[in-house]
C-alpha cells in the first residue's frame, strides 16, 4: 500500500470542498502512523512523514497536531504543474492527435505514395507518328511502420485508510488518488508529444530524428534581437523553410521557447510615421501575411532550455516551424486512458488499475517539419 502524504490549504474548489494536495509514497509503514519517532513525542518528528521541514505543521500523513482552537477546512489545495490548459490548448493544438484507431495492436503501419515518372512534356505524342507512345506515370509506394506501448497504473487502498482519511477530515482519499492518476497521465501524454520518453522509444515534436534542424539561424532569443535585425530574422525565418520543403509547403505554426514568446511584447520602432507595434504582432502579421489567416505563434515551457534538460538533458531551446496536417505527422492513441472496475477478494483491500496504448509522435514528412536549437 502506498500512503497518502495529505496537505490542507484553505481554499475551496467549485463544490465547496476543501482542496488538499495528495501526495504517495511507496513505503507502506508510513500509512497512519505518528509524527513521531514509534509515536513518542520524546524521540522526535518521524521525517517519513514530513516531506516539507522539521514543523509539525507540514507534517505528511492523516494524523496532523491540533488544538481546542483549530478549525479543519475541507478545502484541498492540490500540487501545480505546468499544463497546456493555462493557455486554454491541448496536445491536440499542436499536433494531430487520433484517438481509438488500431486498438491492440503491436504496429501501426502508414502507407506514402510518390509520384514516380517522366515530366509532364513526356506525356505530349503525336497522333500522326507510327507506334506512338503513352507516357506511363507510376507511382512509388511505401509504408512507415511504428510501435504502440502499453501503460497501466494501479490504485490501491484498504478499509482502514479511508475511515482514517474520513476520521481525520472528511478527506476523500479514494478521488484523491483516482484525480492523481488522472494527473500522472494527463502529464505524461503532454510531455511525450513534445519530449518523447526518456528511453527514446517514443519521440515527440521538439526532440525527434526525423526532422531537420537548424542551429545557424536562431543563435539567441528572438525577443532581444534589435529592430533591424529582427525584421532580417522574419524574413530568413519563412525563407528557411520554404527551402527546406524543397519549395512545396508554407509552415502553419511556429512553436518557441516560453521565456522568449513572454518577452515578445516588447515594442518594434516602426518606420516614420507609424506607431510602434509588439515584436509577436508584427511576427504574427508577417507569418499570416505570407501563409494564411490561421497561423499560429505558440509558447511553450518544454521548448524552454531549462525544461528540457531536467526533464530529457536537452539544454537546447528548441523553435519550431512546421504544418500541422495529419499526413505531415501524427500521435496515436489506439485505447484511450480506461479505469477497471474496483475490486476486492476480501472486502479490505480494494484495487483497479488505469490502462492505455499510445505512440510517441511520427514524422511523414520531415522536410515539413523545422527545428531551431541554440
């Protein structure tokens, strides 16, 4: 059994009921027990049990110190991550996303055709001429092929605990736990369609073998560049990849590090005669001007140096200019995030398990894909 690490906070969520911040740690003796060292206050605080310091305040567990005066909100205060959903996205903003399509399978395969023939002018003949010739277009086919993974997570939790969470505040540790492993993978999916795995054995938009980069171009952030050369950056920015898609494709979006999409509204000088604009509605404009109404400029903190390096040992920033179009590249999610029914063999432990299959992220075509790295 995993113990729960309960913290209160004074705030209530949309129901009224206090937030708390659930936490677990994987040693089953700490479940219940004091503060203390063998529950003696002589021997000192038990630190299995205080995540946070030496006070008895920030002491984890279901038993906390109290007196006549304390008043138990039922308010949770929860832990904060980095989410999409601050800039009201999701995955799905970034990159196609298919859900419920190759359910159980252990490969996904994806089919490319290629025009394989003559120029057009080899196809003009000559109705008088003996034995005249058709030119013959025919086309090249191949497959990418790529593997699914299984994830699964088990909840866990006894009779007692929860009358020990319901004794101590009125705590529903059996949501909590179930709203953290919703959590875990929520977080996870996000971090693969941007990082991939650890393992590498899925890859994601900003980390990936397939697409080319560029570490010439952006050498430093795009928000400290000066006036003149930011407009030289605009233009080599769009010019980049239209060369790099051997001048087919136009970019729909351009993601960037956090830290210098913030710094982007900072003022350009127009030229005499106009107002100053934000260095992002300038790009905005330029990039909407020269590849469609709906382009987007996006933020994003795995792009982020910092991020990336203690999540994956990056240390790049990563810009990238790509299409978002489902033939260009996609993630799949064959089964979607799924919850057992609990059960129990002896009406006192009770367990279900959350299960999915996924994909890191696939490249069709690389060319349509662009990173920046400094």
């Amino acid at each position: 059994m995993k113990s729960v690490l309960f913290r209160p906070t004074g705030k209530l969520n949309d129901r009224g009921i206090e937030i708390h911040e659930p936490q677990f740690l994987p040693n089953r003796l700490t479940a219940g027990k004091s503060i203390f060292r063998n529950g003696d206050p002589q021997m000192g605080l038990d630190m299995r049990l205080n995540a946070a310091g030496d006070s008895p305040e920030n002491a984890t567990g279901y038993q906390i110190l109290i007196d006549t005066m304390s008043y138990i909100k039922q308010q949770e205060s929860t832990q904060s991550y980095y989410e999409l959903g601050v800039q009201g996205l999701t995955p799905r903003d970034f990159i196609p996303i298919v859900v419920g399509e190759g359910a159980w399978a252990s490969n996904i395969l994806t089919r490319r055709t290629y025009l394989n023939a003559g120029d057009f002018e080899s196809g003009l003949v000559r109705q008088s001429s003996n034995n005249a010739r058709q030119a013959n277009a025919v086309p090249s086919m191949d497959s990418v092929s790529y593997p699914t993974f299984l994830w699964a997570d088990q909840v866990q939790y006894t009779l007692m605990e929860i009358e020990q969470a319901l004794q101590a505040s009125q705590w529903d540790v059996i949501a909590a736990k179930h709203r953290a492993r919703m959590k875990m993978w929520q977080l996870g999916v996000q971090a693969i369609t941007f990082l991939g795995t650890r393992s590498k054995n899925m890859e994601g938009l900003l980390i990936n073998t397939a697409s080319p980069v560029n570490t010439s171009l952006i050498t430093a952030y795009v928000s400290g560049l000066n006036a003149a050369n930011f407009l030289t950056f605009v233009q080599q920015l769009i010019s980049a990849f239209w060369t790099s898609s051997n001048s087919t494709k136009l970019p729909t979006h351009f993601v960037m590090p956090m830290v210098d999409y913030l710094g982007l509204m900072t003022l350009v000088p127009g030229s005499a005669g106009t107002f100053p604009v934000p260095m992002l509605t300038y790009l905005e404009n330029a990039f909407k001007q020269l590849c469609g109404p709906n382009f987007k400029i996006v933020g994003n903190a795995y792009a982020d140096a910092a991020n990336n390096n203690t999540l994956r040992g990056l240390n790049k920033n990563v810009y990238a200019l790509y299409r978002y179009d489902p033939e260009t590249m996609r993630m799949d999610i064959p089964v979607d995030f799924t919850v057992t029914q609990p059960n129990s063999l002896d009406n006192f432990h009770f367990q279900d398990v959350g299960y999915a299959q996924l994909t890191g992220l696939q490249v069709f075509k690389p060319l349509e894909t662009l990173l920046f790295q400094f």
